[in-house]
C-alpha cells in the first residue's frame, strides 16, 4: 500500500477531494518526522509506537578483507507493534 493508496481510501471513507486527503496525511507525516526529529515517541493505540534509538559505534570485521572496521554510532528508528498488530494472522 503507498501513499496514494492510503489517501484515496482516506478520500472515500470521509467523501473529500483526493488532493485534500493527501494533504491531511502530508499533514500527519510531517508531525510525526518532525516529533522524531526532536527525540519524542510516538505512540498510536492499537497500532503501535514509534521512537528514536542510538545506535553505539561498533567495531566489526569486513568479510572479503578480514580488516577490523569502525562503524560510527547512528540514530535509527524503532517502531514496536502494538496488540492489535501482534495478534495478526498472516
């Protein structure tokens, strides 16, 4: 499912114009990089949460050259599913 799909459904279910529900989920997509920009979580009930995590620098060994690498620390984003979505069959 894309973007678009996402807001063309939401277009139907609130009988608005296409380029209106994807200005409504623009919306909602910037808050949401925007809070995980500043470092806060992210929490939507059912679906589940969304926060920041630093990585630490790592130490590893490149495969083809067995050279020990540094690979620098990073932020990444965790998303851990919610109970709605740990009950999915699929």
């Amino acid at each position: 499912m894309t973007k678009t799909d996402i807001a063309e459904k939401i277009a139907m279910e609130l009988d608005i114009y296409k380029i209106e529900a994807k200005q409504i989920l623009d919306i909602l997509l910037d808050n949401m990089i925007a809070a995980l920009k500043k470092g806060d979580k992210i929490e939507i009930r059912g679906l589940g949460s969304f926060h920041v995590k630093v990585r630490k620098t790592m130490k590893r060994r490149h495969p083809s050259t067995k050279q020990i690498i540094t690979i620098p620390g990073q932020k990444v984003i965790k998303f851990i599913p919610g109970k709605f979505l740990k009950n999915i069959e699929v």
